[in-house]
C-alpha cells in the first residue's frame, strides 16, 4: 500500500484553509481608488484622504482574522500530520492481515 506524501497533504490544506477564510467571515475591503496626483483636483485628494483610516482599519480587521484563520489552519494540520505519523506508523508495525 502506497501512503500519500505529506507535502500532497499540505498544499490540500493550504487550499483548505483559504476557503476556510473566506467562509469563516474574513472580507476583504473593497480596494480604495487613489486619484493620479498629476491631475487630481484638490477635492479629490481631500476625499481620497479621508477614506484612508477608514480603509486602513478595514485591511487591518482583514489581515488580521486572515492570521488567525492561518494559525488555526496550522494548528490542525500539525494535528492531523501528527495523528497521520502515529497511525502510518501502527500501520506498518502491525502484523500483515490475510
């Protein structure tokens, strides 16, 4: 019997836990438009500052449950390649069954 690599195992849940992400409430802030300074009105530049902490506080939110969906992420994988370790290994000490 051929056991999966590991490293198959990881990018599954890499990919697993981005969906995870975005299922688990993560949004993503619509990206702010920035005028071209070289023909951007004084109103615009004002208006454009003005959404910036807002915008900021926004990503920050963001990025910060996207760390915490990762570190969660990580956790269980390190669970699960554990787990898959001790049981592998069980597997292969374990008398072949006829």
């Amino acid at each position: 019997m051929k056991l999966i690599p590991i490293c198959v195992i990881a990018v599954a849940g890499v990919l697993a836990a981005s969906s995870y992400a975005s299922a688990a409430g993560c949004s993503r802030p619509a990206k702010l438009s920035v005028p071209d300074g070289k023909t951007a009105s004084e109103e615009q530049m004002k208006a454009t500052q003005g959404k910036l902490p807002g915008y900021a506080q926004a990503m920050s939110t963001y990025m910060r449950c996207l760390s915490e969906e990762i570190k969660s992420g990580k956790d269980e994988y390190d669970s699960v390649s554990a787990e898959w370790k001790a049981q592998s290994e069980a597997f292969r000490n374990t008398p072949a069954k006829q």
